[in-house]
C-alpha cells in the first residue's frame, strides 16, 4: 500500500522533482516485470523519480500510474502528461535510525 502524502508533503517532493529528468521510460511492450524490476530499482536508490510512460491515451496512462503504483508501492507525487513522478521512502539500511 503507497505511503499517503499530504499536500504538504506533494508539495515539496513536486518541488523537488522539477528538476529530474525521467530514469525509466515505459515503451510499447507496455508494464513488463523487467520495467517494474528497474523502477523498483531507482526508487530504492533514488526514492523520488520520474518515469515517462509511452501509452498515447489519457485513459491509459492512468491505469500505468495505478498500476506501476501498485506493483512498486510508490506513492503517485504527480503526473503531466505523460510523465509522472513517483516517491517512495528508502528502506533503512542495518543500523540506521529512523
């Protein structure tokens, strides 16, 4: 389940996300395990990224938002057009406090 966010916390990741460019691009072969895998990947490493979804409608770029957020539980910061920026919390390394 994705970490709900307040508009104050979508606020300041937006912010923050101006300035990234897309680390993942999601292509014809739509939703695969591998995209899902490399999208897994970057928000562990990164924990707010930009993915650019390749489905031309609207009605499809929003189920792959609902669908990428399920699959990765990330949090949907936002979307235009067809980017949409994703955040979720980087998992505390042994040792860490929180």
């Amino acid at each position: 389940m994705p970490v709900p966010l307040s508009p104050r916390e979508r606020k300041h990741l937006k912010a923050r996300a101006h300035a990234l460019e897309p680390v993942v691009t999601v292509g014809q072969a739509g939703l695969t395990d591998a995209v899902v895998r490399e999208i897994d990947r970057a928000l562990t490493a990164h924990e707010l990224i930009k993915v650019r979804l390749g489905e031309a409608d609207r009605d499809g770029r929003a189920e792959l938002h609902e669908a990428i957020s399920a699959r990765t539980d990330a949090a949907k910061v936002q979307s235009v057009g067809r980017m949409v920026v994703l955040w979720r919390p980087r998992p505390l390394e042994e040792g860490e406090t929180p």
